[in-house]
C-alpha cells in the first residue's frame, strides 16, 4: 500500500512537472517516472532521517507512511508510546523541498530540463543532481527541524 501511495503522489507531481516544464508529448513518460522517482526517494530520504536523528537526541520517533481521509499519502511521526506527535502530508512536503513561492526552484527546473534533453544515464544523474542539490538539502533539513521541534 505505502509503494501505491508514493506512486500515487509522484504522478500528481508528474502532472504539475508537466505544465511547468518544456515538455513535449515524447517527454510525457520521462516526467512521469522523475516525479514518480523524486517522490519514492524524497519520502525515502526523511524517514529513516527522522528515526536515526530522533534516536541520537535520546527521543526516538518512529516513522509511518499513512493514507488521509481522502486517500493522499501522509507521513506520521509518533513517539516510543505510539502517540501521534506530526502529520505531514507527502504533497506539501514535495512542496516545501522542490517550490519556491509556488514556482519551482531554479536548480529544480534546471535539473529536471536537462533531465528530459538527455538519454536514460544523463536523466539518472540529472536526478541524483537534484536530490544531492544544496537548495534541496536545506528544504530537507528545515523539515527536519520543525518535526523534531514539535516532539517534546
């Protein structure tokens, strides 16, 4: 189920990606599979982060990937007693790490133009670019922050 969810919010972003990229009909499936990829490895990225990060400050959480009432991904942070302590769902974090003021980040966009010029190798490391990229790092790290922030 949590694969379907994921596959499910990488093609929403699949769909934004395409109006706001030089997308021609031939790119349809290439932006497809970045925002299906970007949003298995982004949500892949902050889980395991949140559990290491927590344990190491002596407040271990434990991440869950959840659907809401109207079948989106969230992901659920809950402490050693199972108490829910954040939600977050996956679309507004895809957000916060590839968006700036409703536009996409310009090493965003970059990356993922020169991701959909190229062949299969050159869009594999558009992609690791992009999920290595320093504007995306820190958008990471902020969402890191305010969740380990709001466990006591």
């Amino acid at each position: 189920m949590t694969s379907e969810l994921l596959l499910a919010e990488g093609d929403a972003l699949s769909r934004r990606l395409m109006q706001l990229l030089p997308v021609t009909l031939d790119d349809q499936n290439r932006v497809i599979l970045l925002g299906r990829s970007l949003a298995v490895n982004l949500v892949n990225a902050l889980l395991p982060t949140i559990e290491q990060v927590s344990r190491r400050q002596d407040t271990p959480l434990h991440t869950l990937l959840e659907s809401d009432l109207d079948g989106k991904a969230v992901i659920e942070v809950v402490n050693f007693d199972g108490e829910l302590m954040y939600r977050l769902p996956v679309r507004d974090y895809l957000e916060g790490l590839l968006f700036q003021r409703g536009k996409l980040h310009p090493k965003v966009m970059e990356s993922l133009t020169d991701a959909l010029q190229g062949d299969e190798h050159r869009a594999t490391r558009e992609l690791v670019s992009l999920l290595r990229s320093r504007p995306v790092l820190q958008a990471l790290e902020r969402v890191l922050q305010t969740i380990l922030k709001a466990a006591p």
